[in-house]
C-alpha cells in the first residue's frame, strides 16, 4: 500500500487527503499519536484536497462516522464485514476546529477507543444544513497499543449503513432458526397438556350437582338473616380502612429530629406520633398542648423506620456528601443521569476520576442531572446548601445551574419556570475551574420531596465534552453552632450580680446604652460585679484563646481588676479563694469612659470547670461608690492574639530617641534617615558591654504568649553581639537578666535581617520594666552599627496538640526550610481566602505572625496538591505586614507557594525564570522600574517543606509573586490562544480584556477603554504591516529589544506555552509595549497536565528564519524574519554564557537542595504524574536537543573571511582618527 503524505518538517504532523483519489494507502502514526483502548481527546488534523488544489474548508463542520469493533474481510467482495461486537459511533465538531490551509481538526474521542479492532467510517466536511460536502472512507486499527490509519479503497464500503442492516438481517435470521429448532422440540410437551386439559373439563362436569346443593344453602341463609363469610369480612375491612386511614397519617415508629428545640421550632403545634432527639435519644408526645418527655428511648434495638432517620440525620449533620458517588470512584457515572441526549461516561485522569458529558445532536438545555433527597425533611427546619466541583469544557461554553424541587408526584414545583437558577456561567476551553456556592432554598421548594440539580448548555448546538469531578453538596448549619465569636456574655446584663450577695446591681439606660450598675458602701475586699457563664472548654477539648471587651465607668478614680476563674460540678471555686487568673489590672478615671479589650489563654486548670466566672472588682478594701459595665463580650477566637508591640519606641523619630539609650558611657546613639527609613547608629570607643538598650514597661500579659524580636543590622566591622534581657522592680533594682543569644557574630558590611522567638522568664512575671540590650562583650571599639526595624511583639503559639512539632526539629529532618501553617481552611478556595497563623525557619531566620491562604492557580481546582497564596497581614487581618524573607528581597506581603505537582523535577518555572532574569539585567534600557524589582520581573524562590496544621504537605517552593505592574500605564497578559494574542487578527469589536483573550493586569481591577483601545492599535498595526512598515515603525509600538530577547529565551528554554498565552505586555506611556515571560512550566517539554512529555522539534532547513517557539504569532513571524541578523546576533552574545551545562547545573544544585529523600515523601504523599517522565535524565536528553535547534535557527559563526574585512575596516578607522 502506498504511504499517507504525513507533514512534519518541525511543525506539528498532519494529513493530506485528496478526496478525487482513493488509492489504499496506509500509515503507522504510533510514532505520532499513542493511542490505546480507552484514550480519549486526539486531535487529527487533516488537510483536504481536490485533485491536488487545497480546498476552503472555513465554515463546514468535520465529522466522524464509523463502527467500532472486529470487521471480517469478506473473501469474495473484499469489503470489510462486522462482527457482532461493533458498535456505531459519531462525532461532529464545529466550524470552530477549520483552520487556513485547508485543514481541519478531528478529535478522536473515547467513544472510538472503546475496544480494540478497527474503526471503519467516512471522515469528512459537512454545511450548516447537514449536507455532506466531502468526505473519505478511514480504517483505524486500535491494537491496544498501537494505532495505524488507513484511506482504504480495498475495505471501501459504499453505505455504511447497508452493513448495518445486513448485520440486523442476518442477525434476525439466525433467531427465527433457533426458535425452529424450539417449537420442533416441544411437540411432546404440547401432547401431555391436551391430556391434562381433558381431565379438568371431568372434574368441572363432576361440580355440576354441587351447584345445585349450593343454591338452597343460599337460600336458607336469606330467609333466616344469618351474617355470611363475605359480608364479615367486607365489614372488617371498612373498619380496618378506617383505622388504617387515621394510622397512616399518625408516625408510629419515632421520628427522629435534631434537638427538642428544632422539635419545638418545627412543630409548635404539635404533630401526631413520637419523636426521638438526636442529642439526648428522649421520646417526646404532644400532650397537654405541650411536648413531654418520655424519657431515654430504650429499645433493645431502635426501629427499621428510626434509624435510618437517625442514620440520615447523623449524615446531613456530618456533613456527608448529598450527591452519592460525587467523585465517580466506581467508573460508573450514576446517580448522575443525562438532560436530554446527553451521552455519560467517566474516565481517569491525573489521579482523578472524571465524569464526561457530551451531546450526539444541537440542542439546547442538554447535561447533567442529579436527583437528591431533600435534607430538611429528615433536620425539620431549613439551613444553606453548600455545592462546589471542578469543571472544564473542551469548547467555549455558556451553562445554567439550577436547583429544581420535585413534590411526592414528582411534579416539578412552580411548573415548567419552577426552580432556583444557582448561577450562570461561562468556560474557557481546556481551562479547569472550581465552582463554589452558598445556596439558600426559596421558601416554595423547602417542603419538596426531592431536590434535581442540574448543569446544562444554554446554547442551541452539540457538547463536544464537558467534564466535571469532585462534586460535593452538604448542609451548612448556622453561625451558631460555630464554637467560635459566639458572645458567651451576650446577656451580662441580665446575669450581672454582685461579688457580695448582701448587695443588689440594677440596671440602668444611659447613653444609648444598656449598663448594669452596682454601688457597696460597705468597706470590704472584692466589691464589684460578676459574671457566670456554662463553660464551652469542656465540650471543645480545646483550650482556644478568651476575647473579653467591655466599658465601664466609675464614680470616683479607682483601680480595678479583671479576674477570671472556674466553678467544678460541687460548685467551688478551682484553686480556692486565691484560684483564678488576673486579665488586666486599670485605673478608671472618675466618669471617664474606659474600654477594655484582652484576648488571653484559659489556663488548662479550667479546661473542666463547669462554669467560668469573670468579676470586675475593687481589689482594695474599700466602700465601692459606683460602678457601671456595659458592652460585655467573651467568646472564644481562633488562635491569634493581638500583635502589639512592646517596645515603647518602635517607630523612631529624628526629634527624640525616647526609652533608647546607650548602655556604657563611651557609647553614643543617634537616629538618621536613609533611603526613606530611619535607622539608629551606635559607637562606642572601645569599652566591654557597649551597645544600645531599649526600655519596656512591664506587663504581665506579655509571658502569656512567645515573644518575637525582629530587627535589621549593618555593621561596618565584623562584630560579636549578645541579646540580653534585664528586669527592674519598681525601684529600679535589678531582679534578674535573661541571656536570649550569645556569640551572634555580625558580618562586616552586610545586612541581616534577624528573628528570633522565645518566652521572658516568668519568674520575673510581676517586674515593673524590662530593658532589651543589644552589646559586644568584647573590648572593641564599635565603628558603625546601624540598626532599624526594631520590633518586640506577641506572637501566637502554634496550636496546642500533641502532634505539634518544633521547627528546628522539622529542618533537620527534611534539610529544607520550613513553612508552618495553622487555621480553620474550611471552604478555602481561590475566592475565599482564610485566616492563619504562620511560621517560618531558615537556619538562623525565624519569621512569624498573621496572614491569609487561599488557593493559587488555574490548576489548583484540578489537581490534588494545592498551590497557595499567602499574605501577610497585621493582627486586625487587614493592614499589610511587609516582611523581608531572603536578604537579598525587598519587604512584601504577598508569596505564592508553588505546588509544581506536574514537574517531575519540582523546579522548572524558577529555574527558568532566573535564566530569563539573567538575560534580560544584560539590557541597558531595561527600565527603571523593572530594575528595582527583586529579579527584574521575573519570580524567584527557593524550595521548603510546608506544614498545614501539623500535617506534612510536600516539597513547594517559597516564591514571590508576579509583579503588580502598577507603575505601568497599562499591563496585559495573554489568557487564551486566540487570533487576537497570536496577533493574527482582531476581533469584531476589539480585545476584551477580561481573560477570554487578554488579562488586565493593570488597571487590575477592570479594564479601562483607553487601554482596550491602546491594544485594539497594537494588534491591528502587526495585522496591516506589511515587511517594509514592521521594520520601519516597529520601534513605535514595541520596545525592540525586549521582543528579540523573549524570542531568544523561549527558544533557548523551549517555552511551548508562551505565545498566546503567559505573555506579558506593559507600557509605560500607551504607546510602546514591553515584552515579559511568565509561568514556565511547559519547558523542555514539559507538558502542563503532567505523566508525559513532548519531543523536541525538527530543525527547518526550508524556512531558516522561522521561529521554532512563536511561528503561531504574525508578531514574532514578522520579528524573526525581518530582524533575523539582529536576533543571530543576541543570541550569539548569550550563548557565550548560556549553555547547556549552565542550565543543568542550575537544575543540578535546586534538585541536589531537595534531595532523594524529600522526593520520595513528596511521592509518597502526591503521586506526583511525572515522577517517571520528567527526571534528570529526560531533562538533560531535552536540553541538549533545544540547543541544537536553537543553535541551527541562530548561531551564527563570522567567517574567516568577513572576520578580516571587519578588522581592515577597523585598522582603516584607527589611521584616519
């Protein structure tokens, strides 16, 4: 047979196809395409022709028709037989997947790989009335593993469909011989029944006489009134209905509800029947127009009926998944079933299992339904749903979400309209989103029987596939049962009593405000209020911090304490008279407002304690004039605690250095201003101890928590240092000193930035001030130590379990830097950032504080290892905390923890993004503020291990983000593949900016119009210019440079995913755009979806020009040809530096710094897809054969004989000067 024209020459491979000939041809593409049972999503481009002229193939729809299975080859007629396993399959794409040249796209989907054999079938083009233009007659051979196309003229089939019904005939044929062969069969059986038949017809003659003696019974009975079988039983039977009628409205097995008070709510009427609670497993009967308590419900076993009411009550209130089999973990996509002509099936991919939605035929409203039992019959009473799922679409889709009730007919409450409309949205094609969504039932559909949710296409056309994972619908219970911010003391002044009970409180209006009030005239200790409350310790098993808050006033200045102890079940106070913990000691003024607000840790002696008691009293022994409180809040809070900082000076003025002295006579400091940050600056002229100390006012809330020390250092000479802690009494007697570091040696002329945690000695709890000293024990003079970003603040410990482990122990173990992680994450996705507590330990660096995470990333939806984004914030969890993690970083809030679950080496993006940042610093018109980023745009970062509340989550690396581009003008960056990113055409309209083709980045938050038009002038000037006006005017719109060294990096790095998408453009004054790389993932083949990698191009020798990375874009196209010398020549410059052993060296010490056996728990935990693909090996092949091509597209070598005309003319020059 002769070869299919397969084209490659660099470009991706297709096949020509010429409709006027029909010769046998076949090719082996194994090589091109692996294809197996069970593949799905192939794209096979064609290129059609007739009679050797490449036909227009804009606007027709390509299609698939075929049989699926074993084929016979018929030995008389040649033709291709089915078997009786082939099944028939179609497909039909849009005009869509037609391109220039007269190629069309057909994507082989799963349904055509459903078994081995051959598919045999026409591929071809199709009008918008459904008439076949062209077409021809294609064999796949699926061997499993091996996939070959044939245009078959020997297995040429006129009609498909003619063997279709020859396969029915024959198929219809053979039962009627087999049911021959049956009725043949069962002639004697049909003798034995005639037989049986006569013997019956004796026995009904022999009944005749019976009949006759059975009428004057009748009779008898008539005349004497006697009661017959049948009318007793038809009475009994009107009674039982009756009762059976009343019964079956009455709940005779106990129905099983949440709590008495959801009883009460549900039914403040009653209801007939008995119900049993959840909570406490008591009966209850409406009696007496009240519901009464039956007591413990004590049966051996509970009822059929009350289980599984019990058990779908205990499922809703676990927050069990409403919709069964939500990640199709059974290859089975029920209860999921189809909306319309919608085809279901699943399918694995990365790791997951996915449900696939596609539509044989256009239509509108086709998808996915579920049907859901409606949760709140089984609750009685009504909360939110919560929904969430991944989803991606292989076109451009615009679907509805809807939640419709159904009553016990199953009849569509609210008609054919009915329903709730959960959200509309639209997809992106191949990109993967996660759906999240708080949804409230209306009030016409909490009464229905059950719930059918539904996802399906607005548009009137064919699903080509939509494909959905991790559907999760559960209820979401109201705020309060939360544990936490629930106000313990919302009634305080209803409950309010005083210390004493001889004494009575009142209450009182007064400023808008309601106030309990209290005055003692007796002259005792502990006169004031105090304030009981059940404590919620007990039931948490979780000591989570107290927020106490309050205002009160007092009649004449006193001071007063804030006490807080516990009451066990006999009702005595833990830890006798003297038990208990002081909040805060204050002096109110006399009628002066005071407002009190602490957050504190319960002392684990309470953790029992029945009640907790908190008192606000005198703690002298005096008359109490009078009191007043009000604004009474307690609540426990997650684990942060208010950072305040303890130095009484940590913002320093010019003007003053308050509570900052020297610490010997010859040492002297002073404050000064440089790059806009105020710095102190310590000298000494040689003496022992010489330094600076700060003053502390003493509190002893601060040996509550772990106190963190943060500064910066510069010292002009190397020095030895020592952190010391000093305590002082009221009278300035030293009570004690707290070494914290010693033998810190500073380098000369460099700046560190330093961190560190610990706890103050609480031996020295009750000491009126502190003095944090920073010395040299050594008698050395102190040139110029310069210090600045001095702060002293609480920090919050990591939460209490036993399985919390200690930093320096964790970056032992995995010789990494540590990143810990604490706080609710419930719900997180990419919208709903939460609140955390985080640490962080690189050898002698520790940072801590507050912040938020949230996920990162496009594929964070998909993939089960999460990206994150981290910002660190103030203790209000709104103001920025900018703080320096490398030294060689500027101060930000804002980091991204990169997953790279796809990369098998875990370092491909930051390893490329710091060969981009190299080749990019070598500009001299690089521009300023590009400059003074930390890598000149590029990300940058380093691996960690990274902890989420105390469980291991794998290798990430700590990176800073992109860059805000906020003092552009304009910034965009390229989100889809489209005409408009490519530069190949705007569309109708213009760009939009909003992600479909272009990203705003700046303005970040909506697109303005002036930007749309300065792009919509970009993309139509590369559209119109023809070689002569690119060359000219090109300097007008782009900055030329940066454009050659962009096409330069992405070919030496091989970027696939680069020119369309990921492209970064900025401008400064609207007119001329800059050009910058990000998300590198897809280098050296690298594939984004991970578990397989591509090939490297060929080189093309016919278009030497040509760009391998970037012939999709008429920008770069136009660039390389016109500009090629100029590009050889950049490119020359950096492959001086850049080469193929610097780049594996890069790759070889960040892989080295991760190590073998952080690699293996990182597989261990993830199963990471390209663990086997993407090693060092694959990695070295792909480096090597990327500077080849790039190489052969660029290197250019002077020769010998242009070397010496160059060095005449320079000789030439030098005698003329």
């Amino acid at each position: 047979m002769d070869t299919i024209n397969l084209v490659n020459n660099g470009k991706p491979y297709f096949f020509r196809l010429d409709i006027a000939k029909e010769s046998g041809q076949i090719a082996r593409f194994t090589d091109w395409i692996k294809s197996r049972v069970s593949d799905n999503g192939k794209k096979v481009p064609i290129q059609w022709y007739d009679q050797g002229t490449v036909m227009n193939v804009h606007g027709f729809y390509p299609f698939i028709e075929g049989g699926v299975g074993k084929w016979i080859k018929d030995d008389d007629t040649g033709e291709l037989v089915p078997s009786t396993d082939v099944v028939y399959r179609t497909w039909q794409g849009t005009p869509a997947d037609t391109s220039d040249n007269g190629i069309a796209y057909y994507t082989l989907e799963d349904q055509f790989f459903i078994k081995q054999g051959e598919f045999v079938g026409t591929f071809g083009l199709r009008d918008d009335n459904g008439n076949n233009l062209t077409s021809v007659n294609l064999v796949f051979s699926i061997l499993g593993n091996d996939l070959r196309l044939t245009q078959a003229k020997d297995y040429y089939i006129k009609d498909l469909e003619n063997l279709k019904r020859k396969f029915e005939n024959d198929g219809n044929q053979a039962v009627k011989d087999f049911n021959t062969k049956i009725e043949a069969g069962t002639e004697i059986d049909r003798q034995a029944l005639d037989a049986l038949r006569a013997s019956i017809q004796a026995n009904r003659d022999g009944q005749a006489s019976i009949t006759e003696q059975q009428a004057a019974i009748t009779s008898q009975i008539k005349t004497q009134n006697i009661i017959t079988k049948p009318e007793y039983d038809n009475d009994i039977k009107t009674i039982s209905n009756a009762i059976n009628n009343r019964l079956s409205q009455m709940k005779t097995a106990p129905v099983g509800v949440k709590s008495l008070a959801d009883l009460t709510n549900t039914y403040p009427n009653g209801a007939d029947g008995t119900f049993v609670t959840a909570d406490t497993q008591h009966l209850y009967v409406w009696l007496d127009n009240q519901w009464t308590d039956l007591g413990t419900y004590q049966a051996a076993t509970l009822d059929k009926d009350v289980q599984e009411t019990l058990g779908a009550l205990k499922a809703v209130t676990l927050k069990d998944n409403l919709i069964k089999n939500g990640g199709f973990g059974y290859d089975n996509p029920a209860p999921a079933y189809s909306a319309g002509t919608a085809v279901l099936g699943t399918f694995k991919f990365l790791g997951r299992n996915w449900l696939t939605v596609s539509t044989p035929n256009p239509a509108a409203y086709q998808g996915v339904r579920w049907k859901i039992d409606n949760p709140f019959n089984t609750l009685g009473s009504t909360y939110p749903l919560h929904l969430e799922f991944n989803i991606a679409t292989q076109d451009r889709m615009n679907l509805i979400l809807n939640l419709v009730g159904y009553d016990s007919s199953d009849n569509r409450i609210g008609g054919d309209s009915g329903g709730l409309c959960v959200d509309t949205f639209s997809t992106q094609s191949w990109r993967f989103y996660h759906k999240n969504y708080k949804i409230r039932i209306p009030d016409s559909m909490i009464g229905a029987n059950y719930f059918v949710l539904e996802i399906l296409q607005i548009e009137t056309k064919t699903i080509s596939q939509i494909r959905l994972t991790g559907i999760q619908m559960n209820v979401i219970f109201d705020t309060n049962d939360n544990k936490l911010n629930n106000n313990l003391l919302a009634n305080a002044i209803d409950i309010g009593v005083s210390t004493h009970s001889d004494t009575q409180s009142g209450k009182l209006r007064f400023a808008d405000k309601d106030w309990i009030q209290i005055s003692d005239p007796n002259i005792r200790g502990f006169n004031g209020l105090s304030f009981a409350f059940n404590n919620p310790y007990k039931d948490y098993q979780i000591l989570y911090p107290l927020h106490f808050e309050t205002t009160l006033m007092s009649a004449e200045t006193a001071q007063y304490n804030i006490v807080l102890y516990g009451i066990d079940a006999n009702g005595t106070r833990i830890g006798g008279d003297s038990g208990g913990t002081i909040i805060k000691s204050l002096i109110a003024q006399s009628w002066l407002s005071t407002k009190v607000s602490e957050n504190f840790f319960i002392d684990s002696s309470l953790l029992n304690a029945t009640q907790l008691v908190i008192q606000i009293v005198q703690p002298t022994t005096k008359a109490l004039s009078t009191l007043r409180v009000s604004d009474i809040v307690a609540k426990p809070i997650s684990y942060h605690l208010s950072t305040k900082d303890i130095l009484d000076n940590s913002n320093i003025e010019l003007n003053g250095l308050q509570n900052i002295t020297s610490n010997t006579n010859d040492s002297t400091i002073s404050a000064y201003k440089y790059l806009n940050e105020t710095w102190i600056k310590i000298v000494s002229q040689g003496s022992a101890w010489a330094g600076v100390q700060f003053n502390i006012t003493g509190h002893t809330q601060y040996f509550d928590t772990p106190v963190k020390l943060s500064l910066d250092c510069l010292s002009e000479e190397a020095l030895n240092l020592q952190l010391d802690l000093a305590y002082y009494d009221v009278n300035g007697k030293q009570l004690g000193l707290q070494a914290i570091k010693q033998g810190w040696q500073l380098p000369a002329s460099k700046l560190v930035s330093y961190n560190i945690s610990f706890n103050l000695d609480p031996q020295y709890r009750n000491a009126d001030r502190y003095v944090l000293q920073i010395c040299t024990p050594d008698n050395k003079a102190i040139k110029n130590l310069n210090l600045k970003n001095v702060s002293l603040i609480n920090v919050a410990p990591a939460k209490r379990t036993e399985s919390t482990w200690d930093l320096d122990v964790l970056e032992k173990m995995y010789g990494l830097p540590v990143v810990k992680i604490n706080g609710d994450l419930s719900n997180m996705n990419h919208d709903n950032a939460k609140k955390i507590v985080y640490e962080y330990k690189n050898r002698d660096s520790f940072l801590s504080g507050y912040g938020t995470l949230k996920w990162q990333g496009d594929s964070s939806a998909l993939f089960d290892k999460k990206g994150y984004r981290l910002k660190t914030l103030q203790a209000d969890y709104k103001s920025k905390d900018k703080i320096r993690v490398l030294p060689s970083w500027d101060k930000h809030s804002k980091f991204n923890l990169k997953a790279y679950y796809t990369d098998g080496l875990l370092a491909r993006d930051p390893i490329a993004a710091n060969i981009g940042a190299r080749i990019w610093s070598e500009r001299n018109d690089l521009p300023t503020d590009l400059v003074n980023e930390d890598n000149f745009g590029f990300i940058d970062g380093f691996p960690i291990t990274l902890i989420i509340n105390d469980t291991y989550e794998g290798v990430y690396w700590f990176n800073l983000p992109r860059p805000d581009f906020d003092y552009t003008k304009y910034a965009i960056i390229g989100s889809e593949y489209t005409s408009a990113t490519n530069f190949e055409k705007l569309p109708e309209g213009g760009v939009k900016l909003d992600g479909s083709d272009f990203e705003s980045l700046n303005p970040e938050d909506k697109p303005s119009d002036g930007e749309k038009k300065a792009v919509n002038d970009l993309i139509d000037w590369v559209v119109k210019a023809n070689d002569a006006t690119f060359k000219a005017d090109l300097e007008k719109h782009f900055n030329k440079n940066s454009l050659i060294d962009y096409l330069v990096f992405t070919n030496i790095v091989g970027d696939r995913d680069a020119y369309g998408k990921n492209q970064i453009l900025m401008t400064w004054d609207g007119k001329v755009w800059y050009y910058q790389a990000y998300d590198l993932d897809c280098i050296y083949n690298a594939n984004w979806m991970g578990g397989k990698t591509f090939d490297t191009p060929s080189y093309n020798p016919s278009n030497p020009t040509n760009p391998t990375f970037g012939d999709n874009s008429r920008l770069f196209r136009l660039l390389s040809k016109i500009f090629y010398d100029e590009i050889c020549e950049r490119y020359t410059q950096v492959r001086q530096w850049c080469t193929p052993g610097y780049v594996l060296n890069l790759f070889k010490n960040a892989t080295e710094k991760i190590g073998i056996a952080n690699y293996q728990r990182e597989w261990a935990k993830w199963n990471d897809p390209s663990r086997d693909t993407e090693d060092f090996k694959q990695l070295k092949r792909a480096v090597y054969d990327h500077f080849k091509l790039a190489d052969q597209t660029y290197l250019k070598k002077p020769s010998t004989k242009a070397q010496a005309e160059q060095l005449k003319a320079q000789i030439e020059t030098l005698k003329k000067g």
